[in-house]
C-alpha cells in the first residue's frame, strides 16, 4: 500500500522542504532528442513519449535508466519552454499510471528517480498547477516508503549508494518523514565498508562504477550539508580514498580507461566530480587492493589490470579481461580495450566482456574467466604481482592462473616502461607442461593509422597528433585485423594487431613500441 500515492500515512507537503540541486551537467543535444520522442543512453535508443511508459521496449539498461528520469538534467541542459513541457508530461503521465514492470520499483531505480525528481522540481514543476505538485509529492512520499522499507538490497551492488542517495534526499526535502534520515544514516556506512576498497578502488574494479560511486557520494555529502546534518565519518573518508583512485584511471585525454563495463566518459565531467569530491594532486602508481597499475613516464600512460575479478555478486560489470593494458601518449590513445556497449543487445555485451576485447593474450580461444549473465564463473584465483622502479624507469612482471583448470596454463607478462616513456617492451609467454595455440592481441585505438611493414613483422602506427610509433613483434604470425571500439559515444570501426602463435610454435612473443621521428 506503501506504493500507491492514495494511500496517505501522515501529511503530504505542498513542496520539497528544501531545495535539493542536481550538480551534474546534461546534454542539450540528448534533451532535443527526447523533444522528438528518443532517450539515448549508454550508447542505446529508446522510444520514450508520454503514453508509452507500459510498453517500452529495450535493453534492460535502457528501461532502468529512463525509469530512473536522470535523463531531466538533458531537458533542463536544453532549457526550452518545450523542454520544460515535456519534463512535466513526462513526469505526469508515469505518476498517472505508475508502471508495473518491476525494474521501475527496483531500489536503484527508485533511489535515482526521487533524487532526480527533487533535483529538477524548479526546473519541471515548480511553475506547475497545485493539483500535479500534489501527485507528485504524494509519489514521492510512497516511493521513499517503498524504498526505506526495500533497503539493504545486498545484490545490487554499487547501484545500493544510488538507492540511499534517493533515501537521503528524500530525508532532506520530506522533512515531516523523520524515519527516512534515521534508515540512510544506517545504511551508509554499511554499504561503504562493503564497497569501497582500502585503496580507495570500488569493489566493482570498474572504473565506470568508480566514478558513478564516486558522483553518488559526493551528492549524499551535499545533501547532509543542505539539511545542516552531521555525516557519518566514513563518508568523507570514503570520498577522500576514493578519488585518487579515479585519477589513477584516466588517460592523457582526461577520460576513463576501459576495463570491466566501462566507456571514456568526458574529460569535463570525470574533473566535475573530482572537483566536488575536492581532491587534488596525482592518483597513486598502483591500486594494491583493486589490482590496477599505472606506469608513467614523458608523456605515456600504461594502465595494467594486475587484479583478480571482483567476487561473486559484486562482478556484474566484470570482464575476462585479466592482465590486459591500455596505452596513451599525451592526448591520444594508442593501444585501448574495446570498452562497453551496456545498453546494447546481449550479444554485443558478451562480445565486449570476452578476453579477445582486450589487448591481451588469449588460449585457444578460450576466455580467462568464465562469462555468465550476471558475473563470472571460472576465473583467475591467483594473480602474482611484482613492480619496480628505478631511475624513472619502470618495470612490471605480472601472471594469472585463469586458464589453469581447462590447460594446466599460466600467463606471464612482462612490461618495461623507459624514463622517456617513448621505448616500451614487453614479453608474453604461456608457462604449461603442453604447447597451446594462441593469439596475442592489441587493439588500436579508431584514430590511430596502422600500415603493416614489408617484414612482416613489423606495423608503423600513425597517432591522431601526427606522431609516428613502431610495433615490432617476434615469436609469433602479425597481422592487422578488424575491430569495434565501444568506448566512446557510438561504435566505431579500428584495427587490432593480431599475433597467432600455433601449438607447435615458441610459447613466448616478445615485442616493443617505440616512437620514430618520422615514417621513413
């Protein structure tokens, strides 16, 4: 009954107690879209018009996001009077008739929607008549019921801190509901402990839920400060962790690096939150506890996965994609995993997650872990780390026992990073009583021209900046294949360096990345 804005338990305020803002900048080019009927979301499209909210049809993140109306902040970034008309229609038609489906009554599907709600209320409903600010509060109230009583939802992952941000919120500005500030200021620290590492990384090792994680506190805090309520300790310890561990993640073009369901996001809004999360400097060289590292010298990035999978039930975004590496110099990325497509249909989410998405080695064509629906099944148990530096060199030798169950195999790579950063090297090799075939890829980068060189075993690389760097390998068959790359706003086409090394071939491909001064 708790659902049903009829259902009264106590007064319904007028309007929000307080004035809650959504901190995060929207799109007007995705708010024209949504005029013409069309939400578009972590690279998918949904038809979305008032009347149609019982029959939307797409992929499952689709649904949850337009359920979860974060998509205002692109109407309110349009700032029309029609922008604002179809905000409230929107609005007002789902309050109408609530949709059955049960992914809108999912926790974080709700906790997004009543912060999304409040934050946009000057912006959709404030000029509104009394009669539709009425519903609307009368929404709210039963959706935070329905929330409070819904909490903890253990499975949910990072998307729990979404699902007591909309709890905290809806504390702030349902002032007369006492009980929902009570719950969140329990809950909170709870789901920290759960999620965020020692080393400041999300137990997700996602850096797309890093940084998702990350926005969701952020506003939590500014929420307690809006209501003058003093935070649990925790939560700015938690911020405070938490966002070095986002900057050791980004490329020299200010965006995300592409492990475990993530995509680039922009520069502007990754800098947004770690200016909210207030926290300046250089992120760490490595992450002990997430299993990242991050050899910098001159102007290369090279950022490692060296972690094992997030465990069950926190690896819904987790990729086969253990020991692979992504590469920029300056503001270009160069060597790249093929990111995420979370909004596309199955097959494309399998493909993106598989070990051959990754610029990494692979056995037989056989994932390193195990892909399932909603996490991993076989996967790596142990993975052996050790880094050292000197004199501004770096070097980092690293392995995985993932293929150990269906090959009695292990992965070795070894990487150097010079103090120029221009002279990279590295060495792949199998360690297994029985030779195995396998391929060892490199995914370039769209912007990135690939020629391969008459030896055959060479490939000169043309940077978007007009640099000129040489992949040469040895050890194994090179050739340039096609390849899809996920990590910006739409799919786009590039080429991946392909090394096929065959039962009866050496077990071990060395190979270097250099830069030349020119193609001659």
């Amino acid at each position: 009954m708790a659902r049903l804005p009829s259902f009264r338990m106590g007064r319904v305020p007028d309007a929000p107690a307080l004035s809650v803002r959504d901190p995060w900048p929207g799109d007007p080019a995705r708010g024209a879209r949504l005029i013409k009927g069309e939400l578009e979301m972590g690279g998918g499209v949904l038809a979305l018009r008032p009347g149609g909210w019982s029959d939307l049809a797409g992929s499952p993140v689709l649904i949850a996001g337009a359920h979860g109306f974060t998509w205002l902040r692109d109407l309110r970034a349009l700032g029309t009077d029609a922008a604002r008309l179809r905000a409230r229609a929107l609005v007002a038609d789902w309050i109408n008739e609530p949709p059955s489906a049960a992914i809108a009554r999912r926790p974080d599907v709700v906790g997004a929607r009543i912060t999304a709600w409040l934050g946009h209320y000057d912006f959709f409903a404030a000029t509104a008549d009394d009669a539709f600010r009425q519903r609307l509060m009368a929404r709210l109230v039963a959706d935070a019921r329905s929330l409070s009583a819904a909490l903890p939802a253990e499975e949910l992952d990072a998307r729990a801190l979404t699902a007591v941000k909309g709890l905290v919120a809806a504390a702030v500005a349902l002032r007369e509901h006492t009980g929902f500030l009570t719950r969140a200021l329990r809950l909170l620290p709870q789901e920290i402990a759960r999620q965020v590492l020692p080393d400041g990384c999300h137990a997700e090792r996602s850096p797309a839920a890093q940084l998702s994680a990350l926005q969701d506190l952020t506003e939590i805090r500014a929420l307690f400060q809006t209501s003058q309520t003093q935070p649990p300790p925790v939560l700015a310890a938690a911020i405070e962790r938490m966002a070095p561990a986002l900057r050791m993640m980004r490329h020299g073009d200010g965006g995300l690096c592409l492990f475990n369901g993530s995509r680039e996001e922009t520069a502007a809004l990754v800098d947004l939150v770690l200016t909210q999360a207030g926290r300046g400097g250089r992120g760490p060289a490595a992450l002990t506890e997430g299993g990242f590292h991050r050899m910098q010298a001159g102007r290369s990035v090279l950022i490692v996965d060296c972690g094992l999978p997030a465990p069950a039930g926190l690896d819904r975004l987790a990729h086969a994609g253990t020991l692979s590496m992504e590469l920029s110099v300056g503001r270009d990325r160069v060597i790249v995993n093929c990111g995420a497509f979370p909004a596309g249909p199955p097959q494309w989410r399998d493909a993106a997650r598989a070990t051959a998405a990754h610029s990494t080695l692979i056995i037989a064509d056989t994932n390193s872990s195990e892909l399932k629906p909603d996490g991993l099944g076989r996967r790596p148990t142990v993975v052996d780390v050790n880094r050292q530096e000197a004199a501004g060199a770096h070097w980092l030798d690293v392995s995985h026992d993932g293929w150990k169950k269906p090959f009695n195999a292990v992965h070795r790579r070894r990487l150097y990073m010079a103090e120029s950063g221009e002279d990279i090297r590295g060495e792949d090799l199998i360690e297994s009583p029985d030779p195995q075939p396998f391929h060892l890829r490199f995914h370039l980068h769209p912007d990135v021209q690939a020629s391969l060189q008459q030896d055959g075993g060479t490939v000169l690389l043309r940077l978007k900046s007009g640099s000129f760097w040489r992949l040469r390998a040895d050890g194994a068959r090179l050739n340039l294949e096609e390849t899809i790359y996920l990590g910006g706003p739409e799919p786009r086409r590039g080429e991946q360096v392909v090394l096929t090394a065959f039962a009866d071939d050496p077990q071990q491909v060395k190979w270097a990345l250099s830069k030349v001064e020119r193609a001659g």
